[in-house]
C-alpha cells in the first residue's frame, strides 16, 4: 500500500473537505395530490405521472381490500 509522500496541510484538508456536505434531496410538488415527490418519478402518493395513472394509490389499494374482505364475507354466508 502508497504511503502519502508528505503530510497535507490543514488548509488542504479543509478545503478538500469543503464539498463533503449532504445536500438535501431536491423534491418537486406533485400536480394531482401537491405532496412532496422525487422530480421525474411516479408519484407514490397517488400514482401518477405528467396527468397519467401509472401506480394505485393508497386509496385505491384500501377499496380494493375492502371490497375483497366484503366478497370473502358475503361467500361465507352463502356457505352457511
Ligand atoms: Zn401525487
């Protein structure tokens, strides 16, 4: 393993060190629900990208759960 050959001075150090702060993550509002998204992705919020739905949303996954259970309910008493 290379050795450095001579020590850096601190000015070096710190002026080196000067861009290893994080940034924070840029983010956009999306248009359909105005939350705080990724620029250029899908919206995980409510699924949609430039006015097309690409993902369901929350919403839509809860109606469906809600839905299934109500089809799972009503198949159960046709049983009985
Ligand atoms: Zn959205």
């Amino acid at each position: 393993m290379s050795v450095p050959a001579k020590r850096r001075p601190s000015s070096s150090k710190r002026r080196r060190a000067a861009h290893f702060a994080i940034q924070a993550t840029r983010t956009s509002s999306c248009p359909k629900c105005g939350k705080q998204i990724l620029p250029h992705c899908v919206c995980p919020f409510c699924g949609s990208y430039k006015g097309k739905e690409y993902l369901k949303s929350k919403l839509d996954k809860k109606e469906e759960k809600r839905l299934k259970k109500q089809k799972a309910q009503a198949a159960e008493k046709q049983n009985k």
